[in-house]
C-alpha cells in the first residue's frame, strides 16, 4: 500500500513539474545565451519590415501603417506591384522597389491572407519530406511560388542591377508565409549568380520576418549568412513544426493545437529531432526580439539577440496569449524599430565604436563556420563541414580586388538570354525509379557561380 501511495506521489510531483515548467516557459528562455544584436547588422530590418508593409498599402503616397519616426519609402523608387489577379493564385502577391538611398532592389512578398483560397491552396500543395532540395528538403508549395516568382521577374531583376549598378544588393523579404517564399527565393538565386551579372554571394540577402519553417536544418544553417529570421517574443510560427496546413487550418482553435503539439513535443528527444532530416526549421540566422521577461507585468523596452542555433532552434512552443499578436507585422515593424533607435543610440554616445566593421564581419563569419561545424559533429543529415561549404564570402570578394571587372556586365553572354528558372532549379534536383524527386548528385550546387 505505502510503495502504491509512493508511485503516485513520484507520478504527481513529475506531472507537476512538467506542467509548471511548461506553462512556465517564456520565449526569452529561447535567446538567453545569445549576444546582442549590433547596430549595423539590425538596421535593415525595420526598413524592410516597411517594404513588407507597402505590399499591403492602396496608395505609398498616403501609407496607412507608417508609424511616426519610422522609414519613409518613396513612391517614385516603386518598380512594379503585383496583384493577386495578376498572380494567379501562384503566389502571394509582391512588390519591387529599387531603394536608392541603401543601394537595394528588394523584392517584397506579403503573408498570408486568411480569405484567399489561393493562399491555402500553396500550403497544401507538400507532404513531409515530398520536396528533396540542394542536399535538404524544403516545402514543395512554397519551392513553386518562389520558383513561379522568379520566372516572372528574374529579368526585370536583372535588368535593374544592371542599370542601377554593381554595388546595388539584391534583398528578398517576407512575412509569415511570404517568408517562406523568400528564403526559397534567395537559395535558388545563390546558386545562379551568374543570372545576375556575376552578384557576389554577401550582395545577396534575405529577410524572413515571422517566418514559415520551410526547409530542413542543414540548409537553414548552410545559407545563415545570406538568410536573416526574424522573432518576435512568444511568436508560435517559427516554433511548431506542424506543418502550414494543419496551423492556418486551424487558426480558429490554433491554442487547442498548440497545446497539443507542445504536449507531443515534449516526449521526443532532442537528438531524435535532430536526426530527423525531413523536420524542417525556420531558416538562416535568428534574430530575436524580447520585449517581456519572467514574473514581470507588461512590456519593457525591447531588445534583439542574435545567433545561428543549431540544437535548440526554437524548439519550445510557448503557451502564451501573446503568441498570435507576435506575430503582426505591424507590431514587428514598431517594436524593431525601438530596438534600433536604442542600438543607434547607444552607439552615438560611445567613440569609437566597440567593434571596428571589419571585425564585426570576420566575427559573423566565424559564427557561421561554428554553427556549420555544430552541425557536422550533431551527425545532422546532409549537413555539410566549414571545409566543405559553399561559403564564399571572403573568396568572393578577394577574386573581385584581384579582378576589378569580373562583375562588369558582360555584352554577350550566354546569361543575357531570358532564364527558364524552371529548368535551373530542375538541375538540383531529379526523380528515381519511383517517381519520388531526389538531390542530383551529377551536379554541383554551385554549378553557375
């Protein structure tokens, strides 16, 4: 009777443990390890969080969502804006706006739309583990949407770049479900430089606010230097690997579904998470925004952590009533551009700065080598060691000083021709005998650079 009474006791206490160390968790506990973000780095990311916003404006010259104090756009640099009519229910719709001010040609793609079916409909166009890509898997809609995109606007891209000048970066940038689209967007054009005048890979960037995970852990860690994700506090997207489908299926009962996935989750081991190579993450580097701490009422002022986690990559839904406001995009767009104005501050009222720019750069570098060799020694699947990466920041931009008119437009190059981007994301990837599409292994994923 006393062992049966004991038994219990164990179960109650362990039972309790759980559920207090569950309802406990606050999304702060996810960055606490992490250094702070610098100025420089998180500078865009409130102006962009803007671009993001115009897609979603009627008229740029009298914006609804400007906040007071944040960045201004100038219709006038506006490229083209697409429709939903025009997208044919591809993709969501976008923008192009050449920021001539930053020297940017951003490409903008906004979230989801909770009453366009076409919206859905890219969601549920993929199966776990049904897209094979560039040694990882990735969402198959979302792969086709960025795909659909590029086939689109790849010459007018270009032709941009090439007008504009080679010093102009080429930024891809999205929220929620257009976050997906855009990191898509960027692997596959990181892999065909040579479609945009020979652009340098550290000329290429990408910006997932509130992002979708849409690809596996090797390849989030592989592009963390060209993809920047960024995470508002308790924000549930980028941290429950239920697929897109079953989130925006149920966005009427969503706390009823996080509930349980926190519940399932909570059983499965870290390793076996890791060693899952189908399980797909938010991708690139992590950007966090943490605005509330433990036991204490109301917000504080923000501030934004940064790493590229390896295990541990958000792994812990957070039952919390802010975990939908999160994720706004308005709310992302004011709170980021509080985090800025404290970071540029701070760095006005110190001379000279702590960190020189150079070695801020070689700091992120080495960031990024550690993360890939986390990775490795994980036995993540596909992941790929720092000797064998595709990285080429500092290669990229010595072979340029040493060949000054390497990235001049070439006059009569293969490239000029219209690409079928189609095609181009074809070679990474082919079918077997069963029908199922598998990485190609006759091509080199840096075929084109």
């Amino acid at each position: 009777m006393s062992v049966s009474c004991g038994l219990e006791c164990v179960v109650c206490v362990g039972c309790t443990r759980w559920a207090w160390k569950r309802l406990a968790y606050v999304g702060s506990y996810d960055s606490e390890s992490w250094p702070a973000a610098g100025a420089g780095d998180f500078e865009p990311i409130p102006r962009l969080c803007r671009v993001i916003l115009a897609v979603y404006e009627d008229d740029l010259s009298k914006p609804r969502y400007a906040p007071p104090g944040g960045y201004s756009m100038n219709p006038e640099w506006l490229v083209k804006r697409v429709s939903y009519e025009e997208t044919e229910g591809r993709c969501p719709p976008y923008l192009i706006y050449a920021d001539r001010d930053h020297r940017e040609v951003v490409l903008a793609v906004r979230g989801l739309n909770l009453v366009r079916e076409s919206d859905y409909k890219v969601l549920l166009d993929n199966r776990l583990g049904m897209q094979m890509f560039d040694g990882g898997y990735v969402h198959h809609g979302l792969l086709k949407a960025a795909t659909f995109i590029l086939n689109r606007e790849s010459e007018t891209l270009r032709q941009l770049l090439g007008d504009l000048g080679k010093e102009y970066t080429l930024v891809f940038a999205g929220h929620s479900l257009g976050s997906g689209v855009a990191a898509l967007m960027t692997i596959i054009v990181v892999n065909h430089r040579d479609r945009f005048w020979g652009m340098r890979r550290s000329q290429i960037r990408c910006y997932a606010i509130a992002p979708a995970r849409c690809m596996s852990l090797n390849l989030a860690v592989k592009y963390a230097d060209v993809i920047n994700s960024v995470v508002l506090q308790d924000d549930f997207l980028p941290r429950t690997p239920t697929p897109l489908e079953h989130i925006f299926g149920s966005i009427f009962c969503l706390p009823c579904l996080l509930f349980l996935v926190c519940l399932r989750d909570t059983f499965i081991p870290e390793s076996r998470k890791l060693k899952d190579p189908r399980r797909l993450y938010a991708p690139g580097r992590m950007y966090h925004i943490v605005e509330r701490k433990v036991c204490r009422c109301g917000r504080f002022p923000p501030e934004a952590r940064t790493a590229i986690p390896v295990d541990g990559r958000f792994e812990h839904i957070v039952l919390s009533c802010n975990t939908t406001s999160d994720h706004a995009l308005v709310w992302i767009e004011r709170e980021a551009q509080k985090v800025f104005n404290t970071l540029k501050e701070s760095v006005e009222t110190t001379t000279p700065p702590a960190q020189q720019k150079m070695e801020r750069k070689q700091t992120l570098e080495k960031e990024h080598m550690d993360a890939l060799e986390r990775a490795f020694t994980l036995h993540v699947p596909h992941a790929v060691s720092p000797e064998e990466s595709t990285t080429d920041i500092t290669s990229s931009a010595t072979y340029e000083n040493l060949n000054p008119e390497a990235a001049a437009p070439p006059s009569d190059s293969k490239s000029s021709g219209r690409a079928n981007w189609d095609d181009l994301v074809g070679k990474l990837f082919t079918r077997n005998e069963a029908g199922n599409l598998v990485l190609n292994k006759n091509i080199s994923i840096t075929e084109g650079q």
